[in-house]
C-alpha cells in the first residue's frame, strides 16, 4: 500500500506541475497567450497524469482485495516483480494511449479561432478551434474515456468482494479495521472520478450547460485531488497520521 501510496503522490505532484502554474498564470497576471507546441505538450502531460493515478487507483483496489480477500497468499501474489511489473503498468498504458492524440491534433487544420474555452489545454477543446473534420479525434476521445471508465468498473467489483468478505468476518474489531483501510481509498477515488467523470461526459455531451460550469468542473479535477489525497491519507491511516504528529510534536 505504501509503495502504491508513494506513486501516487508522485502522479499527484506531477499533475498539479502540469496544470497549475498555468491557471494561476491566467488568474493573478492575466496571461492568457500560450504557443501551440506548449498546448500541445500540457494537453500530453495533463491526459497522461491523469491516467496514471487512474491506474494507481486501481492497483490501489487490486492491493486491498488480495489483502482483504486472499491475505494468506498478500506476499506470494504481491510480490518485488509483480509491484515492478504494476509500476510499469501504471506509466506505459496511459502514455501509449494518449501518444495518438498529438498526431491527431497536429493533422487539423487550424483557421482563426485561437481561444480556448478553458484555462489549461486539453484534447476536445484543442480539437473544437478545428475548421477541420473531428470525428477521429472525437471517437478517440470516447475510446480513451471508455478505458477510464472500465478501470472504475474494475474498482467497482473488487469493492464489491472486498464488501462481501468484510462482513463475512467474525471479528468485528477486524471488520472495522478493514473498512477503516478502504474508508480513504473510496474516498480518494470519489474526489477523482465524481469530477472528472462530470468533466469528461459535460464536455462531449452537455451541449446546454453554461461554459463556466465546464470550466469549473474542469478546473476541479486536476486541482482538488491532488491537493485532497494527502489529507484524505494523512487523516485516516494510521502510521502516517502518528509519524507526522510525532516530527510536529518535536516541533
């Protein structure tokens, strides 16, 4: 859990690098003008991140079934080679389905429309400054939404055996230990994909919701998790919530 723990606040760092010192650029400066190339580039980064703690939600939930559900085998399926295995996992997955995106964006032709609707880059609001045909980049869009969504599902039926194995314990001091570990990962995942779910689907289908709600919700989804997770975990596991009052004690 630890390992996993450290990976996604790796991906969370990485995703507010992204996303944020560009906003704030756009709110305390008023710098609206960014170059293309870097559109571009913050669009990758932003699809990218977001994909990997996707990922390191799911191995996050994959972690807790085997414990919860199978935990006399936790060591000989948790293995060195299988975490190195999920870590690889967690970077190339989201990096090779987002790579196409660039491409399908550089073949667009672009006419005069040059302002973005939102205060950071990202694939469909790039695409929608087109005079070219979409389509593609709309279907592909979809087809990567889709794989996030099927990681929730996943998330969602492992939930569903870990629930069950919770309250087929006789213990229930051991019961509630163990919905007091998943307590913060359904937590965390409710911060992550309630807004970015909302983003994703506002975006492509809610064609009557105000522009400011988009970019509300949009802003969201890269800000509050990251910022959330840290105190989601530091409050409710228990060895990180003693080391960090044990350094302020000493303070």
């Amino acid at each position: 859990m630890f390992y996993f723990l450290a990976i996604l606040s790796t991906v969370d760092l990485a995703l507010s690098t992204a996303s944020v010192p560009r906003i704030l650029g756009i709110l305390w400066f008023d710098s609206h003008e960014i170059t293309f190339g870097g559109c571009v580039a913050q669009m990758f980064l932003i699809h990218t991140f977001t994909g990997m703690e996707a990922e390191v939600l799911m191995a996050m939930a994959f972690d807790r079934y085997v414990a919860i559900c199978a935990p006399l085998q936790y060591t000989t399926i948790l293995t060195s080679r299988m975490l190195v295995g999920i870590g690889f996992w967690i970077v190339i997955r989201p990096v090779m389905c987002i790579l196409p995106m660039i491409y399908l964006i550089y073949r667009l032709p672009f006419c005069h429309a040059r302002t973005l609707a939102h205060s950071y880059c990202e694939h469909m609001g790039i695409a929608k400054l087109s005079c070219g045909n979409i389509h593609i980049n709309a279907i592909y869009g979809l087809f990567v939404v889709s794989l996030f969504l099927l990681n929730l599902v996943l998330i969602a039926t492992s939930y569903v055996h870990i629930l069950r194995a919770v309250f087929h314990l006789p213990s229930q001091d051991a019961r509630g230990k163990a919905l007091s570990t998943c307590g913060s990962h359904i937590a965390v995942l409710c911060v992550f994909y309630i807004p970015s779910v909302f983003s994703f689907l506002t975006h492509r289908f809610g064609h009557s919701i105000p522009h400011y709600i988009h970019i509300l919700i949009a802003n969201l989804y890269v800000v509050i998790p990251p910022s959330l997770n840290p105190i989601i975990y530091g409050v409710r596991t228990k060895q990180i919530r003693d080391r960090v009052l044990g350094v302020l004690n000493k303070v």
